[in-house]
C-alpha cells in the first residue's frame, strides 16, 4: 500500500508540472532538518537496482559525511562510470583549468571528465549506462558552470534514453531572482539558458525547467525524476558543509560571489591567491580602500592568479553583510578608473557574457545608476518568475 501511494504521489505530481516527476518533499519544519535528495535513500535506491549507473558529481557529494560514491558501492550499485565538472571530481582544480580523464585512485572507477576536450558526455560513453544521476552543490548564479555540466548530461540522456536523476540540494543564494535575464545571443557555458543572474531555484527546480521549456534536444524523451530536498524553503539559511569549489571557501564567498563574479571581467583582484577569495577587491595602480593583500599561486586553487605576487590594495568584504547583486562595486570601481583614464572593462566579451548581454557593461559605462539599471530588467524578471512557476517545488 506504501508503495502504491508513493507512485501516485510521483503520477500526480508529474501532471501537476507537465515536466517531469517528483517525490514529493514534507513541508519545512527549521533549516537544522534540512535533508537533501541524497541523503533519502529509500526514495530512490530501488530505481538503481539492475541498472548500469554514471554519476556527475564532486566533493559536495555527501551523505551525511560520507560521499554518494561510496554510499551506492555500499548499496552494491553498478557504477560504471564517473562524470567531472569544472574543478574534478575532487574539487581540487583551479577555474577554468582542463579536467582529464582518468581512473578513481580510490575506487579503480573510469573518471570522464565533462570539462575538458569536451564539456558533453559522448555517444559511447551514454550507451555503457541505463541512468545518471546528477547530484552537486550548486550556488544558484547562472554563471557559474555545474548547471551548464547538468544541461549537457539532460541533453545526452535524452538523446540516448537514459533516465536521470537529480538529487537536489538546497540553493545558498535561494531567496534572490534579481539580475539581468540571458539573451541567447550570448549563450556560452557561463550562460546557458534566459535565466536571471540569480534565478532563486534549485538544481532540481532548474533540471524541470530545462526539460520543460525544451531547452535542451528531445527534451520530451527524457526520463526526468527529481528527488527533492525535505524541510527546505527557499528563504532558508543554509550553510554549505563542503566548499562548493576551491575558491568559494565559505558563505561569505558564496553570498558575495553574485556581485564580485563580474571583476573576472577586470584587472582587479578578488582575492584569488589569498585566504579570501571573492571577500576583498582590491588593485595594484589605485584604489577605493586602504586594505593591502598579495596574491600568491595557489595550487589546487590559483596557480596563476590576477596580479599575482603583486601587492594591492583594496576592500575588505569579509565582515560585511552580503546577499543578492550588489552593482555598487562594479559602478564605484569603474568610476575611478574613469577618473584615472584607465580601462575598467579589460574583457568586455567575458564580461558580456557573464552578464548575459552587453547591456550591463554599457549601462555601467555610460554612467547609470543602480536605480535605473535595475529598472531596466524588472519587466524581463517578472515575466520569469511567471515562467519558472510550474518547475518550482518549495515555497
């Protein structure tokens, strides 16, 4: 009987999306409950059984204080394969550095990396599976790339029918949608899809979207089942227990990480190299503040960072309260290097393309302020926040 009512909890909340299945998660009690999709593991072991399985996963993997991997092995799961997004499967890989593949030294298990030669799984590598599953910590700003790995996997399984499966996990930056939407002119692996900036859902929220808006080939062929975090809302402080990649050490980094992402875009320094990445600004020429730091090359972190053993000086962002996009930075930054007939913008296509248009680097150009450019995309987020509404799965 618990069986028949699970499965017509998961038929009647796949009509209620039109996208994908569900299980359904208990209503939220206090952040300290928190249980993500993967730690639930009656609710989708038994779909493993028999199954030739590949994961997408990294060092936020966790059950508990073990990781997925070894959890399933335990559960005698047939892992054929392991899948790696940008950082590896440990999470020791600078940004943007290659992935290589290779085998698991710990579990003998191939490791086919997803960010490297090629940032999609290939045909061969799709027909050794029967399912994937896709279980990561994301930080829920577009631009940053598990959710472009995520979307090249949705795409593969469906274009090769192999079910997947999305253990979700709670958003950091959850309570936010603010930002300017993606124009798909601009589409890169910073950007994959007409997302705000900070689109306030979840992978698995955003995984039913994806399949839903035919944002991916044959989306109407995949197999999509989500399982859902249990006690979560969307409003909820949530606390990541693994840094999600080297340099987003803690929750300051990640709050500060919507707002700072775009000086990548600069000759600025974010503190790559430091004990505090992406907590401090900072610039060798000039400078807004008195807050001096050096980078270093970081291995596993930053080998080659901005201004690298170059000393600098800056804000201090550590102790600052953070949350959303905050363009303030950006403005007042680029204002000096008006005063200072210096160029602020030293990749104008990285930075439009992390912005998702050139409209934001030319508003902060010509002078705007905060005001009147967040005027300009309110319309764009209203008529997401219509649009995402089916997909969504906590309040």
């Amino acid at each position: 009987m618990k069986l028949l009512l699970s499965v017509l909890t998961v038929l009647w909340l796949a009509g209620l999306t039109g996208c994908s299945k569900q299980i359904a998660s208990p209503q939220a009690v206090s952040p300290a409950q928190i249980t993500p999709g993967a730690a639930q593991l009656a609710a989708y072991l038994p779909r493993l059984k028999g199954k030739r399985v590949g994961l997408l996963v990294n060092q936020t993997s966790l059950v508990d204080d073990q990781h997925l991997v070894d959890v399933l092995l335990a559960n005698q799961v047939n892992i054929v394969s392991i899948f790696a997004p940008e950082h590896g499967f440990r999470g020791d890989h600078d940004a943007g550095a290659n992935v290589s593949s290779g085998v698991d030294s710990k579990t003998g298990l191939p490791l086919l990396s997803l960010y490297g030669a090629s940032k999609a799984p290939s045909a061969e590598q799709m027909q050794a599976l029967d399912l994937v599953i896709f279980d990561i910590q994301d930080v829920g700003v577009r631009y940053y790339t598990y959710i472009s790995s995520m979307h090249y996997l949705m795409q593969a399984a469906a274009e090769h029918n192999v079910a997947m499966l999305v253990l979700d996990r709670p958003n950091p930056n959850g309570r936010y949608l603010d930002g300017p939407v993606l124009d798909l002119a601009f589409q890169s692996f910073v950007g994959m899809h007409p997302i705000p900036l900070l689109h306030g859902m979840t992978v698995g929220e955003l995984a039913q979207m994806i399949k839903g808006e035919r944002w991916i080939n044959q989306a109407a062929e995949l197999d999509l089942t989500v399982i859902p975090v249990a006690n979560y809302q969307r409003d909820m402080s949530y606390s990541l227990p693994v840094p999600p990649s080297p340099n987003l050490p803690n929750d300051q980094a990640i709050a500060l990480y919507p707002s700072l992402g775009f000086f990548e875009a600069t000759p600025l320094s974010v503190g790559r190299g430091t004990p505090f990445p992406f907590q401090v600004l900072g610039y060798d020429k000039f400078s807004l503040a008195d807050f001096s730091f050096t980078p270093v090359a970081t291995p596993g972190a930053a080998l080659n960072p901005p201004l690298k053993d170059t000393p600098s000086k800056g804000q201090d962002l550590r102790q600052i309260k953070a949350g959303g996009l905050d363009l303030s930075y950006l403005i007042n930054w680029q204002q000096l290097f008006a005063e200072h007939n210096a160029t602020f913008f030293t990749s104008p296509e990285f930075m439009d393309k992390l912005a998702g248009s050139a409209t934001l680097r030319q508003q902060i150009e010509q002078g705007l302020t905060e005001q009147q450019i967040r005027a300009s995309w309110q319309s764009a987020l209203q008529a997401f926040a219509a649009q995402r509404q089916p997909y969504l799965i906590y309040n």
